[in-house]
C-alpha cells in the first residue's frame, strides 16, 4: 500500500498548486522515480487514478520516468550513477556504495489549463 500513500500525497500536493495559482485542470504529471525508491511503476499508476478521482487531476496523464541513482564509492571516491539496487559500482566493481539520491519520488514537471 506504499504506493498508494505515495500516489494520494503527489496527487494533494499538484491540485493544491495549481488550484494555488488560479488553474482549473490538470492535463498532465511527469515524475522522476529513483531506481532505488522500490517502487512499483504500476501500481503507481493505478494508485493515481484511483487517488486523482473526482479532482482537477482526474483526466491528468501520470507520466513516470525513473532516474538512475547517485551513489557516493568509498573504494574509488567519486559519485557513481547505478541504474538498479544490489549493483556495484561500474568503475572498480566494489560494493562500497552510500546512495546520496535515487530513493526519492518528485514531481518533475506539470501542465495544466
Ligand atoms: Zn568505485
């Protein structure tokens, strides 16, 4: 049910901005879903459609991208990109990884009417 909190929260949060500034439809959501965030893409999906019911998001296409995490390597001490959890770094194939970003949900970008 993690995603459907998710899905209610992202949903409050884009009809209260754009009602905010004055607007009376949201067309469109991308999000940026970290690889590393275990979320499940559809069930996501289906929590959005759930949770924009009967809002000025109901019609809203939810659109998510997933964004590679950034990782901090202890063994070579430099800021890695790594696309899925339980990877190693790509650069000297150590497993001493700190996820700095990638855990996250954002809401990237919104159009409205
Ligand atoms: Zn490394």
């Amino acid at each position: 049910m993690h995603e459907l909190s998710l899905s209610l929260n992202t949903v409050d949060t884009v009809v209260a901005q754009a009602q905010k500034q004055g607007f009376k439809r949201v067309t469109k959501v991308t999000l940026a879903i970290g690889t590393l965030s275990c979320i499940e893409h559809q069930a996501l999906a289906t929590g959005f459609e759930f949770a924009s019911r009967g809002t000025i998001a109901e019609a809203a296409i939810f659109e998510i991208e997933a964004v590679a995490a950034k990782v901090w390597c202890l063994d070579c001490q430099q800021y890695v990109l790594i696309a899925e959890r339980g990877i190693c770094c790509p650069i000297c194939q150590g497993y001493q990884l700190k996820v700095e970003a990638g855990e996250e949900l954002m809401i990237k970008h919104i159009e409205v009417e």
